[in-house]
C-alpha cells in the first residue's frame, strides 16, 4: 500500500455496509506492520438478523492501486452469528500458502491424493475421523500434482514422507462439488480445509451441524480473478478454511462441501481439494 490511502471496504453476506481508511495518509505500510480500521462510511452500521452471516473485509475493492498485480490476499471473510445456539460454528477464510503437517498436532488429518481407484490416499495412520470424499453434482474429478498448496510431512509408519507435494483433486463444470464430515459432540474442535479455484472460477463453501445447533453457513468470497470480478489474465486462488465448532449433543457429524459455482471461462474453471486437518481444542 505505497504512496495511497489505505481503504477497507465491509460486506456482509455480499452487500457492501461501510468502508473507511487513512484520510490521505499515504505512508508506506511496511512488512509485518498493521493498520486498524474502522468502518465510517455509508451505513457506519448493521442491523443485525438472526443467524450465521458471512463479513468480509477488503482492500483496495476499487484498484487505487494498478499496479498491485495480484490481489488475492487483499480480502479475508468470516462468519458474524448473531443469535444465542446451543452449538457453535465459526469461520475464518484467508489465502494459504503452505501446510506443514506434524501427526502429534493434529487428532487427524488428510492429503487427498486418491480418488476411487486411482492413487493412494494419505492421511494420519489409524485416525480416520475425516471421512472419504464424496461427489455432489456432475462432472469430472480426477488427481492434480499441480495444485497451488505445498503439502509436507515426514514418514510415519507406512506412510510416506512428502516434502513441498502439489497433489489434490480437482473438478470441473458448476454446481460440482467435493464433500466430507467429521464427528461433532459438545467438544470443541477446528477443522482446517485447504482449497481452491482456478481459470477465473468462483468457489463456494458450505458447512453444516447435523443437529442444527447452531446455524449453517454459506461463503461465496473466493474467485481466481485475482479477486476481482473480473480479470484480463484469470489466475487461481488457495485458500485455507478454518472452523472452529461443537455440537450440542453426542453423536453428529459437521458436514462441508467446496463447490464449483462461477466458471466466467466456459468450462475451463476447476475447484481443487488439497488437505484436511483436525484438532481438538483444549483450554
């Protein structure tokens, strides 16, 4: 953010409610610095409406800057519940960029490097609380070494070790999707799910209780454009979902899906699926 005014523009569930900035102050932000700011324009408020809504804040929503060529970490989104649940479900979503695994921080974790009966699946030898994947919707899905994630861990009885892996699935033509769930009971627990979008294309994630103790929620921030709607050169897009959740009984499952649902490009777009991890929260 050289020699501009910083602006942050808010969203909530796709409509914009205020943005706000520096007043001119154009200092640089320099590497590792942050810069706080509060929403004073147009509605300066929300009136809130029962229920899990999706906030996002971005910057530079309207390219004061032409020359930042990738705007893929200018936004972040995150659910806003509004309501009093017996469960919990909340949401984080920022651009990833690696994913280092340690087997003794997590209770399990995945790399999606099968699908049906071609490649072998990695994943935490005996945990197997990820379950398998699924399809909803029509379209192809097949193993991609080219995904955007590097995927490390070292070897762990006859699982072996990857170093900087690129491997995922991928899926094409809209409304196809990658669908999983993990257990859910009144422990606390955050699922980390590790996805993305190429050729221009729109993604959206989808998580719900099996119980509906607290409200489900549905995130459509992330395209490959770049994160602009629309975009000369279409790019891709990584992106780590982190939910933290609990149940309000034993027995449930949290269910979610990544799901292809903009493809600007005619059929060129895919969704990707790279990695899972699973931990249990303790206080």
């Amino acid at each position: 953010m050289y020699n501009n005014a910083i602006a942050v523009t808010f969203s909530v569930d796709g409509k914009t409610i205020s943005w706000g900035g520096d007043s001119g102050n154009t200092t640089p932000l320099a590497p590792g610095h942050t810069f706080s700011c509060t929403g004073d324009g147009h509605l300066k408020t929300w009136n809130a409406v029962e229920g899990n809504h999706i906030l996002m804040a971005r910057i530079d929503d309207i390219n004061r800057l032409p020359s930042e060529r990738n705007k893929m970490n200018n936004c972040r989104s995150r659910t806003l519940t509004v309501g009093d649940y017996r469960g919990k479900l909340d949401m984080i979503s920022q651009v990833a960029d690696t994913l280092r695994i340690n087997s003794a921080d997590f209770d399990d974790w995945v790399h999606f490097t099968a699908w049906k009966e071609n490649g072998q699946l990695r994943r935490k030898p005996g945990a197997n609380l990820i379950s398998s994947v699924t399809q909803t919707g029509s379209g192809h899905i097949a193993i991609n070494p080219g995904c955007a994630i590097p995927v490390s861990y070292a070897a762990e009885g006859d699982q072996p070790a990857a170093e900087n892996s690129r491997t995922g699935l991928w899926g094409n033509v809209i409304n196809n999707a990658f669908t999983f769930s993990v257990p859910a009971d009144t422990t606390e627990r955050e699922l980390n799910v590790y996805v993305g979008v190429t050729n221009g294309g729109r993604g959206e994630f989808n998580a719900t209780l099996s119980d509906g103790s607290a409200p489900a929620f549905t995130d459509a921030t992330w395209n490959a454009n770049r994160s602009n709607d629309w975009c000369p050169v279409p790019d891709e897009a990584a992106i780590c979902y982190t939910l933290r959740y609990r149940a309000a009984s034993p027995g449930q499952t949290l269910t979610v899906a990544w799901k292809l649902i903009g493809d600007p490009n005619r059929y060129r777009a895919q969704i990707r699926l790279q990695a899972a991890t699973l931990r249990t929260i303790t206080k």
